[in-house]
C-alpha cells in the first residue's frame, strides 16, 4: 500500500564509509515501495574516511537524496537539527545508517499519525550488553523524574514527528540529550502522542559515536535547559 504521507528521513553521517552504500539502497527501495513523495537527508559532519566524497556519490546515483555537509563534527544534535531544518515532507523520521529499528516501525507509525501529532516508540527487545541496559536504565530515570516525561524510553530509536511541529521548536542541544529536549518541548505545547514497542537492533558493524563521558554532558544539559526555563 502506498501512503498518502510524503516523509523524510534523516540520517547524520560521520565516519560511515563502509555503511553508506548498502544502507542507502536498502532505505531507498523501501521508501519508493511505500512512498510515492519521499526524501533522504543526510547530514555529513566533517568526516575523515571517505565519507564525505561517498555521499556526494549517492546524491548523484539517487534524485530522491540531499546531502548537507556540516564541515566539522559539530555534535549529533547538531547534525539532527540541520536535518530537521532541511525537512519539506508531511513526517519527519530520524534514523542512521546501521538501522536501530526495523523499517516496519515507520509503516507502524504512519497507521496511527491521523490521530497524533507525534508517535515514539520503547523497547520490546534490548539485545545490548547489561552494562548498557543499566546505564540506559539510571538516564531515563534520571530525565524522566527531572523533566517529567511521560514516555518509557527517552531515547528510543524510532520516532515520527509531523514537521510542522518539529521545525517549531528552538532546540538549543547540539550533542545527544537532543532526544530529551525535543520531548520536553513538544510535551509543554500539549501535543498528543502514543509509544509503540519496537525491537532494538544493536549495532554489529562500524562503531558507534557515543563518546565514554556522553552521560556527564547530557547531565549538564538537561540542567541548563531546567534552570533556562525557570
């Protein structure tokens, strides 16, 4: 069935060479199956091995894809937020390129849009080790207590927001507790959403981006953004 939504789908980019190709073929060929107005977005963030010319090739190979190319590795918040600024379809999706969800999700998620403004996802399955099970468990916590948001997991991977409310938002985090501002926002304009279950699928190829002291800068930024509101 094809969808009446048109949708884009963000994907920020560093350090990604040996994803870009099959990861692109497979997005794509699942958007033009279930999409007839569609968009990929990536956002390169100053990579250093070959990413950068690799997605200059996709743009070519693909009429359907846009590149940004942010000069510098800025953060992921940042690279998210030049996605969502650059978003013209009905729906935004963000994702990356080692896929954390299956592709269902979003086909999942167009079914209930009609009735909500936004639609998050939590974690059916967590194939993770239990170290990270544990950190992920005491952040949520944390966020949840301290923000007041009423969702399971606060940075589940899949999440589908309609773009006008998304590109409303004056979203200051240019690092990973981005997730958690967008929530906060669009909980205080009141927005109506539902929460899914969808498997996590742990990356198994390139490496992740998550830095050892992420947590601690999240920390702080979810500070900032309390106090700035007070």
């Amino acid at each position: 069935m094809i969808n009446e939504y048109s949708i884009s789908i963000i994907i920020p980019v560093y350090n990604e060479y040996t994803l870009i190709d099959k990861s692109i073929e497979e997005y794509h060929t699942f958007l033009k199956e279930n999409f007839i107005d569609y968009e990929i977005i990536l956002i390169e963030s100053g990579s250093t091995d070959g990413s950068y010319e690799k997605c200059d090739e996709i743009v070519k190979k693909y009429n359907k894809i846009k590149i940004v190319h942010e000069g510098a590795k800025k953060g992921f918040g940042s690279a998210v937020k030049e996605g969502y600024k650059n978003a013209t379809k009905d729906l935004i999706v963000l994702t990356t390129l080692d896929f954390p969800f299956p592709l269902g999700a979003i086909l999942k998620g167009i079914s209930l849009i009609e009735k909500y403004d936004y639609v998050l996802s939590y974690r059916s399955k967590d194939p993770r080790k239990i170290s990270r099970k544990i950190q992920s468990f005491i952040y949520n916590l944390i966020i949840k207590i301290f923000l007041r948001l009423r969702v399971k997991h606060v940075n589940s991977g899949f999440k589908m927001f309609r773009r006008e409310y998304i590109q409303d938002l004056e979203i200051k985090s240019n690092g990973w507790f981005l997730d958690a501002e967008v929530l906060y926002l669009l909980k205080k304009k009141k927005l109506k959403f539902t929460q899914i279950p969808v498997e996590l699928i742990d990356r198994t190829v390139g490496k992740s981006s998550v830095g050892t002291f992420a947590f601690l800068h999240i920390l702080k930024e979810m500070f900032h953004l309390i106090f700035r509101e007070k």
